[in-house]
C-alpha cells in the first residue's frame, strides 16, 4: 500500500517510542491513507490520499 497522500504529500514521520524508564527504540507514524476513487484531470481513478484530504474536501469523488 501507498506510504504517502498524493495530494497533500503527507507521508510517515520516525521517531522514538520512550517506555516508563526511558529506554528509546525506533517508532513510525503512518498517515491514514485510503484507497479510492476520485476525479483527477476530468476521469475518475483510483489514487492514494489520507482521510484529512477526504474531509477537507480537496479530493472531488466521482458521482
């Protein structure tokens, strides 16, 4: 599956997971990234984009 929104270019961030004692191991964050169908160009496709996208209203869905 696509790691990164093809409209916004959110994509994971890497970080450190601290437990209770401090001890550090290596962590991702992946963004929600949904599969579907929307309007690019005038033809509906299936691209890659995060729910914010979705939400927000930047991606059209095909009717």
């Amino acid at each position: 599956m696509a790691k990164s929104c093809q409209f916004c270019e959110k994509k994971a961030v890497h970080g450190n997971n601290v437990s209770h004692s401090h001890r550090k191991t290596k962590r991702t964050w992946a963004p929600n990234i949904q599969h579907v169908r929307a309007v690019v160009d005038g033809k509906p496709c299936h691209v890659y984009v995060c729910t914010r996208c979705l939400r927000s209203g930047k991606v059209q869905r095909p009717v």
